[in-house]
C-alpha cells in the first residue's frame, strides 16, 4: 500500500487538505485532514505537505505518430513526455501510417500500446468515405469512438462525401469526434492571398486563411447532422468567437449530445504572436485574434466548452520551416499543458477547480471512462503531484519529445509536476522514470 499524506486535494469541485491510500492499481481511501488515518497492512508514506494533489490528466486528442511516422515521436517517447507532465491518460488519433481505418490496424495499434506506453491509452477509429462498414464492426466498451476530418489536415483524411457523412451520423452509435474547418473556404482564401502575394505566405496569414468562417461553416454543418439524427458529437478544438454560438450549458455534461473541446494553446497564444513565435505556433485549425481567445476563456468557465486538451502533434523542425502554404501545422505540447494551465490560473484566468474539471473530470464523463478522472474509492490510482512554488524554465536540455523543441521554450512556469502515479505506480518522480511501467487500456461504460 501507498499513502500520500497531507496533499492540497483538489477534487470534484472543492480544495482541501487532505490523505489518499493506495491499494495495487486502485484509490481505497480519502481522508481529510482532520480523519484518523488507521492502516493494518504494511505501507509507504509520501509526504506531500504543500504541495497539491490532482486526478491524472487525461487528454481526449494526441497525435504520437505510431506507426509510420516514428521520426517525429513514438508511443513511448511521447507518453514518457505525458507522464513527466502529468497525463495519465490520452486518446490518440487515427491519421498515422497506415490510417487506423480497419479493426485489425486499431488492434495493432493497441498492441503497439501495450508494449510501449507509459501512460493509459485509447484510440479512435479513422472515419473515410468508404468505411462505414468497418466502423460498425468497433465495440464501444474499448474504443472511445470515431474521428472525423471535417476539412483537411495533417494525414488528408478528408471526408466531405455527403451521402457518407449522413450515414455515418445516422447509422454508427458510437461517439464522433470531428475536426471542423470548410474546406472550399479554405482553397478560395487560399487563392486569394496567392493573387495577393504570391506563393510565399507569411504564417501570419495562416488566421485569414483558415479563418473563424471556415470555422464555423464545418462546425454548424457538424452541429446539424448531429441533431437531425439526434447523434453524440464532440467538436474538437474551437478556436473562434463565433462557433461559441452553436454550444450549450444548459445540462450536465452527461445529458449533453453535443460537446466541445478547447486545447492549450488556443487559450495561450493569440495572433499577435506569429511576429515572435512563427511556425511554432502554427496548428489547425489556426490561432486568432485575442477577441477569440478570451471568448474561448468565457466559454470554459460558462461551461459550453467541456474539455482542454493539447491536440499534441510534434513535427521535426525542418517539417516546421518554410512559408504559411508549407511549413507543417502542429506541435507538441503533453509535457507542458498541464503547467501551462497552472499559469493561466495564476494569471486569474481560471481556477484551480476549474482546470481539473475540464481535463480531469470532464473528458472522463464525456466520453463515459470506466473507473477513472476523480479521486474517488475504487478508482483507478492515476494520480499527478504538483509543487505550486517550483518555478522553471523551458529549454532544448529539460525537453522530453522526440522532436526536440517547444513553443514554449524560454517561458518561465511557476508550478512543476513532482509525482506521476499510473494505476498505482509511481511512474515519474522528480525527473526520473520507472521505465518498467506501462499504460492500460482504457474501458468505457456502455
């Protein structure tokens, strides 16, 4: 048995001081400070005065590039990354090579899982515009559900036949997951700025590009099949003010049919950061204005955005150079969200409670998790350890993605991961790492 002795627990909407008992894979016992704490069996004991206790984070979009695009990052790379940042959890998604289109290749990636990760693991199945027949093979209680390129991106899955994306809302019961920007917007705008400046680009257009209408065109369309056919839709990371429209907080979340994501680095950056951070702020769909920033921060705290995840998608540096039109969307972010986070609560952006709601809590009910997400008896023991007043700089030497650089290098966070526990074990400690641990897959109730 494990005991972790006077941490700050945050947890299901209230802060306290507080002591959780671990036994094997599982959480037995919460106390609160002021509880005898009674333990018949042998045990070790982790001090955490001062230092805050959060469920593990899990993270509902990753991009860790296995199979077949392993220069850029691996399962065991990137969730080795995860765990230092305090992930416990992700789901990874379907664009590698090969696509994860079949059962059997989702399979071989879950294999891949079980001998590499560090962290737990779930994958979602690839939607094309031929496969549906596939897609009614998947077995929700060990897939998280489907993915859906609504405009293109890295891995050109594009689906945009229409008889397609109507069978696909009307005839798969599983969770679908899009990623949301016109296509047809896109290629006009694209035109434009080509006849405006020629074929090299500054990224600072890439917001003028794949702007707030492309945005909300894909979105909406999304948002109205899903309730022609009355369907579970989960938009993945918004990025304008104006998608902000067609999401609800009118119901718990697990009332809710149509959720939202937001990730990282649409809270952090804005376009007026392109001058100094270039290609390294470059994702799809792209970051805004500040305007659409602070209105996706009103929206986590009202509640119509559910989740924040990282969308983490490490490209080696050569892919990330060149114009707007060439250099590769995407960057890694797992070892740095949570931290990140942290700091945007300093800056009273947010709560603590807040941050392990929408990626703790929140991506646990939604996409309906057995066993994990709270600190809870019974509970899977993903645990992350947190010390508020350990500030440290970002830089090439302390980086842990096999890619080997960040958007954030250079930035100073004031909070540090100090412990990981997956599924019980203490899997990152102060720097160092049980390489003998590996992930589970994830269960979702049916």
């Amino acid at each position: 048995m494990q005991l972790i002795k006077n941490a700050t627990i945050v947890n299901e909407g209230h802060t306290f001081v507080g002591s959780v008992l671990i036994d094997g894979e599982q959480i037995k016992a919460v106390f609160e400070a002021d509880q005898p704490i009674e333990i018949t069996e042998p045990f070790t004991e982790t001090d955490a005065t001062g230092l805050l206790l959060f469920p593990g984070i899990i993270d509902d979009q990753v991009h860790f590039r296995d199979p077949g695009l392993t220069h850029k990052g691996d399962l065991y790379t990137e969730s080795k990354a995860a765990v230092a940042g305090g992930i416990t959890s992700f789901f990874e998604m379907p664009n590698t090579k090969p696509q994860t289109t079949t059962v059997q290749i989702l399979e071989e990636k879950y294999a891949l899982a079980a001998e590499k990760s560090m962290a737990n693991y779930s994958f979602l199945m690839g939607v094309t515009n031929d496969n549906i027949e596939e897609l009614k093979k998947v077995n929700p209680r060990n897939v998280a559900g489907l993915k859906m390129f609504m405009g293109s991106s890295t891995g050109n899955m594009l689906v945009d036949n229409e008889i397609t994306l109507h069978r696909v809302f009307s005839e798969v019961p599983l969770l679908i997951v899009t990623h949301c920007e016109d296509e047809a917007t896109i290629k006009a705008n694209i035109q434009h700025y080509k006849e405006l400046l020629g074929d090299d680009i500054p990224v600072e257009y890439h917001p003028l590009i794949r702007n707030a209408e492309a945005c909300y065109k894909s979105s909406s369309y999304a948002v109205e099949l899903a309730k022609k056919y009355n369907s579970r839709l989960h938009v993945f990371h918004l990025s304008s003010a104006l998608e902000m429209s067609l999401f609800s907080n009118d119901k718990p979340l697990r009332e809710k049919r149509i959720t939202a994501e937001v990730c990282v680095h649409h809270l952090w950056f804005s376009d007026e950061d392109y001058a100094e951070y270039g290609n390294r702020i470059k994702w799809n769909p792209a970051i805004k204005s500040a305007t659409d920033r602070q209105a996706l921060i009103d929206a986590v705290n009202s509640n119509k955005i559910d989740v924040i995840a990282t969308d983490h998608a490490p490209h080696l540096w050569s892919e990330k150079e060149g114009s707007c039109l060439t250099a590769a969307s995407g960057g890694p972010l797992v070892q740095h969200s949570l931290v990140a986070m942290l700091q945007l609560v300093k800056q009273g952006k947010f709560t603590l409670e807040k941050v392990v709601e929408k990626m703790c809590h929140a991506p646990a009910d939604l996409f309906r998790i057995e066993k994990r997400g709270y600190i809870r008896p019974g509970y899977f023991a993903d645990l992350v350890l947190v010390d508020p007043n350990s500030s440290w700089t970002v830089t090439k030497e302390n980086i842990l993605y096999k890619c080997g650089w960040s958007p954030f290098e250079g930035t100073t966070f004031d909070n540090s991961v100090s412990k990981t526990w997956v599924n019980g074990q203490l899997v990152y400690n102060n720097g160092q790492f049980d390489e003998t641990v590996r992930g589970q897959r994830l269960l979702f109730e049916v």
